[in-house]
C-alpha cells in the first residue's frame, strides 16, 4: 500500500516574488546510482514511486509543488545583486517521522530564469563528492544538509571535458540564507523583508523576539557550526553569504575538503586563489557573512542609528563565541571535557608542532594515547615532550574516542571513487560509502585511514558547476 508524507509547501505560500515556480527538465535515462533508505524512511517518503524518474527530475510527484529560490549573496567578497537557484528546485517540504520540516531540493535539474547562462546541470563527479562529504559529516554529528538521491541522467555534461550527468536530491532544514535576506534588503523592498525575517524567524528561531536576537540565534548556530568543522580539519571552501544557512547547517559541498596533513593556511578550492576561505580563516569569515546579515536585517528596526549600535555589539563579539566553541571541541579531541587555559595551551602547542612537523590532522588526534601517534611527526620527540604534559593532566581516553573520527572523506579516496564511477565501477564508491557511516569505529580495512602517498595527494578541489 502506497504511504504518502506529509507534505506542507509553506516557501510556495510565500509571495511570488521569492521564487520561480517551474518543473525540472526530464533528462534521457534517469537511472537511480544511489539510494538513501534510511533518510527516506524518515521523511516518509512512499517506496513504490518511480525513483528515477521522479529524482531524475522526469516526473513531479503529487505531493511537489517544483521552485527556484531567488537570493543574492558577497562571493568572495564581491557583492552579486541577484543569484538564485540557478541548477536546483525546491521539489517541497515534508514534515519527518520526528515532527521536523524537511526541504526536499533537486540539483542539476536544468536551467532556471536565475542560471546565469549556465545549463542548471551537475556532473557525476561532484553529486557523489556531495552525497559522501554530507552524509559523512552527518554521521559525524555535524549540521549539515543531507543526500537522499543521486540518479545518473543518461547525458553528458559540458565542463573542461564531457562528463557523465546525474541529479542530486539534498534534504535540509531550509534553504534560507543570508543572501535571502541581502536580496530583499538591496532592493530595500521592506515589505518582502519583513515577511521572510517572520517565516525564517517562525521556522527556525521562534523564541527570538525580533530582528536582534534572531541575529544573535544565527550567530550561536554558525559559531558553533565553524568550530565544529576545524575539529574535523574540514574546509569549506566557498563560504560566500549565499552558502551560509540562517538554520546553522553546512550546505554547499563544491570546492571542500578535509585536510590530510595539518597546516592552518591551507586551502584546496580551486578558485580561492587568495587563500580567503582557508582553514584557518573559517572563523574570520563567518563573522563577516554574520556582519552582512546584519546589515540586511538593520532596515527592520524603528531606529537605524540604534540598530546600528546594537548590531555591531553583537557581530564584534562573535570572534570571542567562535573561538569559545572551537576551545570547547578541541578540548574534548585530547580528552577535556571542559575548556581551560591549560587545555587550549594544550591544543595550541599541539597544533603548532603538527605543522611543523606535518603530522596527518585527523591520524594523529584519533592515535593519541597510543604508540601510533609519535609516527606521524617527522620528529617523535616533538611528539613526546608534549606527550608527557598532556599525561599529566589525566585526559579521557573514552572521550576522545567519541569525538575523534578514524575515517574521514580523504580527497584521493572520493577522487578514486568518482574517477571509477566515470569508468562504470561503483565498488569504491561503495566501500567509501559504508566506511564513512561509521567514522568513529575503526575500519575493517585500514586502508581507509592511510594519508595519500606523494602521487595521491589533492592539491585542488573544484565547484563542478
């Protein structure tokens, strides 16, 4: 017996000017590559509708209401007055077996009114990038958006060289951004302003009572989110305002990465060639993105001048709300519980050694405590002299065992996983899969937590777009 979720399109209630209503365009051969079960189970998705078709974009089920999202956003710090969903579509919302509002959204399902001359298609390469990076960091425990679907369309799609196509369908608490509210405030439509600050308000932070503590909601929800990433060594790598959620969830796997031997300035987008989005600028940019959102909401309150005031208040004590929480869950990664000087002593003099030594960030936080540790510095008594401080003050070994993941989406095991997808194998892409769902049990196969040797290392990522 077909069961139907429960659906309620609240974002297609919203004035017309939010969006554009259109269906995706049907590709040639949807074939579905991969399937998230679980997830679908949780949102109470039917199991007997025509899966390719409808996630391949060929087929609207009944319960859809098919949008693309208008917003603008600073890309690398430039402003871009208007964006929008130029390869994706809100198919709907559901409401999930836990009561949650869900957005169900395709991507690379064709060209919107917003695609900028581009042909609102994805390549396979980097659906599967973004179906593993997400449903690793979920499993990790990290908010972030989710992959339900990855259907191959049967095309070919132009990038440097023709490349297989394919659909992905991502599950979010939202697509709201800070770049949803930039457009409305750019165009100072006041009226439209007002009405998503209530929806993005009413949806994600009802207990703030106004345009204030819903900025200092948001503010909570990415200081924690971008401290969450630096422990796992992730880099997000197109941290623009229009990839910025107002719900606290990574969204947006294009040019990311997790680094594979330690040192603060890396980078590995591809176009970020000013290092602007590297490691160790994550938490000076969320506070910029913040300071634009701001900006955007300033137009809301009776008094600019006080606005002003109070707004600034918040966004220049942000720095100290990151570094809090990155203190708090790099305590944890050597053993603390609670954060002190001495911890964050401990962890900065860590970290130190480890770049200069290029010790392998995730190895050597998952080894400490154990002979393997010292192996992953050129030198291992850089190692031992803080070894034995670190002993001293009596860590918990269960706790870091809780928080510090044995697999992570190394760069050359996804690039080998999408290179044999290209040739038709899925086997890497299936042992990646299931190695990452269980990120703090060390795998059956060690393979999977080997740093790249000198010709597997991945110097660069890429948008895909």
């Amino acid at each position: 017996m077909s069961v139907s979720p429960t659906v309620d399109n609240s974002y297609a209630a919203l004035p017309a000017g939010f969006y554009t209503r259109q269906p995706a365009r049907p590709v040639a051969d949807p074939r579905l590559f991969q399937w998230n079960d679980a997830l679908a189970v949780e949102l109470g998705l039917p199991e007997d509708e025509d899966r390719a078709a409808i996630y391949g974009g060929n087929r609207t089920p009944d319960w859809a209401d098919p949008l693309a999202q208008l917003y603008a956003g600073h890309q690398f710090g430039h402003f871009t007055p208007q964006l929008g969903d130029g390869r994706a579509l809100l198919l709907g919302e559901v409401i999930d077996r836990h009561g949650n509002r869900r957005d169900i959204q395709l991507k690379g399902s064709g060209p919107t009114p917003y695609s900028r001359n581009g042909d609102g298609r994805a390549a396979l390469g980097p659906v599967l990038r973004e179906y593993l990076v997400s449903e690793a960091m979920h499993a990790m425990g990290i908010p972030t958006t989710r992959a339900l679907a990855a259907v191959t369309t049967g095309e070919k799609v132009q990038r440097e060289t023709a490349l297989p196509g394919a659909v992905l369908t991502r599950v979010a608490s939202s697509h709201l951004r800070v770049g949803t509210f930039q457009i409305f405030a750019a165009r100072r439509d006041l009226d439209a302003l007002q009405t998503l600050f209530d929806y993005a308000r009413d949806r994600h932070h009802p207990d703030a009572d106004g345009p204030l503590e819903f900025l200092n909601a948001v503010i909570a929800v990415q200081a924690d989110l971008v401290a969450r990433w630096m422990s796992v060594g992730f880099i997000h790598g197109v941290m623009n305002t229009d990839n910025c959620t107002i719900s606290g969830e990574t969204i947006d796997y294009g040019p990311c990465a997790f680094m594979d031997t330690y040192h603060p300035d890396t980078v590995y987008s591809s176009i970020d060639q000013f290092g602007r989005y590297a490691y160790s600028n994550q938490p000076h940019v969320i506070v910029w993105n913040m300071a634009q959102l701001a900006t955007s909401l300033v137009p809301l309150m009776p008094d600019t001048d006080a606005a002003i005031t109070a707004f600034t208040e918040a966004v220049h004590a942000m720095p100290a709300r990151v570094e809090e929480r990155r203190q708090h869950h790099f305590a944890a990664k050597i053993g603390f519980a609670k954060a002190t000087p001495d911890t964050a002593a401990l962890v900065d003099d860590l970290l130190a050694r480890m770049a200069a030594q290029q010790a392998d960030f995730t190895n050597t936080f998952r080894a400490l405590g154990t002979d393997k540790a010292k192996d992953q510095f050129l030198d291992p008594t850089t190692y031992e002299d803080w070894e034995k401080r670190w002993r001293a003050a009596s860590p918990d070994s269960e706790l870091m065992a809780r928080v510090n993941p044995a697999v992570i989406p190394r760069n050359h095991r996804v690039e080998e996983a999408i290179a044999a997808a290209y040739d038709g194998d899925r086997a890497p892409f299936d042992a990646l899969h299931a190695a990452l769902a269980h990120p703090f049990e060390d795998p059956a196969d060690p393979a999977f937590t080997r740093p790249p040797q000198a010709h597997e290392v991945v110097r660069a990522t890429f948008c895909g777009t």
